[in-house]
C-alpha cells in the first residue's frame, strides 16, 4: 500500500516561490514503473495537472503548459520523495495543491492534500 | 474550463440507479483508459473505476463504469446515502507531451 504524506507551508506571499514536499512509503521515487505527479484543485480550475518526474534509466520531467515556465518538479533519492516549487505565485494560485502516484494509465495514490494560500 | 465534460450535479433516491457522463475527444478517452474518482469532503480523491470498468480492491460492485468511443459512464447501483460525494473522471491525453485531464465534476446528492 503506498502511502504519500505532503508538507508544506500554507501561506506564500506573491512573488515568492511556493514549495511542497511529498514523502513516499511503499514504493520508490526511482521505480521503473511509476510517476509521481503534482495536481491542485480550486474552485476556479477544478483538479488541473501540474506535472510530473519519473525514472526509466534516467530522469524525466513533464510539465503543464500552464505553468511551465514557472515549475520545478525534483526527485530526492536519499529520502524517497518528490518536490514541487512554484515560482512567481500569484493569488490565481490559491489551491489545494495534492501529490499523487501514477501506475501508467491511474492515478493510484494521493497525498492528503495541502491548501496553499497566496495572499500578503 | 475543464477538459472533460461532465453533468455539475446528479442526484437520486436510495436503492436507485443513478449515471454520471464523461465526454472527452479523440487525444484523451478516444485513445486512453477512463479512470474515476470519488471525492468527500475535505478530502483527497479516490480512485473508484480504472481502465474503464476495473475497481480497485475495496470498491463495491455496485459501482461499474463503460468506455465507448469518446465518452465513458460511471454507474451506481443500489444508491446509499454513503455515497453523496464529487465524482470525477480523468484520461491522459496524448497531445503535446502528454498530460492528466479531469472532469470538472459531478456532485451527487442522495436524496
């Protein structure tokens, strides 16, 4: 059973870069078979992809257009989880930002959630 | 705006049959599998149906779901008031470099 447990401060000002780590227990960050994916949820966007890093041989990042120019997604071998850092946060980036493993063609595991808040 | 279409609210009484539609287009449910997720409030979705009409462990027969070209279908049978939660369907979508698309949700109340 995989486990993804998110933490994370819930308050960033705008301008500043949000970040999130998401911790992995019954699997592997470096898996051949899995992507670890970073989704928010708000109720302007619904649940919008973010983007993803995974590991066949070598690693790979995925991200959405949307937010491409702003997004870092990292693997942390030595402590088996992932990261997500958003720069540049405006209020439109208000959400609840969730971590999830994909299996190939399912989102199978979610983190709990984490709502970040862009305000001064 | 959400990739994926679905009905914003669904409802039934208990013991009914109630359908949730998701229309999507030929770079995501036409080539890909169909997944569905239940939400409750305050908490992170759960996957419910995958590769169309697969249910994890756990899930219930009364929930099925159907693939057929561009649109898929999540079905509950014998509603219980347990089950009044968002649902949301999702598909990777092959254009560009590929991507996780969502429904916007459908919220279903038990009456």
């Amino acid at each position: 059973q995989v486990q993804l447990q998110q933490s994370g401060p819930g308050l960033v000002k705008p301008s500043q870069t949000l970040s999130l780590t998401c911790a992995i227990s019954g699997d592997s960050v470096s898996s051949n078979s899995a992507a670890w994916n970073w989704i928010r949820q708000s109720p302007s966007r619904g649940l919008e992809w973010l983007g993803r890093t995974y590991y066949r041989s070598k690693w790979y990042n995925d991200y959405a257009v949307s937010v491409k120019s702003r997004i870092t997604i990292n693997p942390d071998t030595s402590k088996n989880q992932f990261s997500l850092q958003l720069n540049s946060v405006t209020p439109e980036d208000t959400a609840v930002y969730y971590c999830a493993r994909d299996g190939g063609w399912e989102l199978t595991s979610w983190g709990q959630g984490t709502l970040v808040t862009v305000s001064s | 705006q959400s990739v994926l279409t679905q009905p914003p609210s669904a409802s039934g009484t208990p013991g009914q049959r109630v359908t949730i539609s998701c229309s999507g287009s030929s770079s995501n449910i036409g080539s890909n599998t169909v997944n569905w997720y239940q939400q409750l409030p305050g908490t992170a979705p759960k996957l419910l149906i995958y590769s169309n009409n697969q249910r994890p462990s756990g899930v219930p027969d009364r929930f099925s779901g159907s693939k057929s070209g561009t649109s898929a279908s999540l079905a509950i049978s014998g509603l219980q008031s347990e089950d009044e939660a968002d649902y949301y369907c999702a598909a990777w979508d092959d254009s560009l470099n590929g991507f996780w698309v969502f429904g916007g949700g459908t919220k279903l109340t038990v009456l």
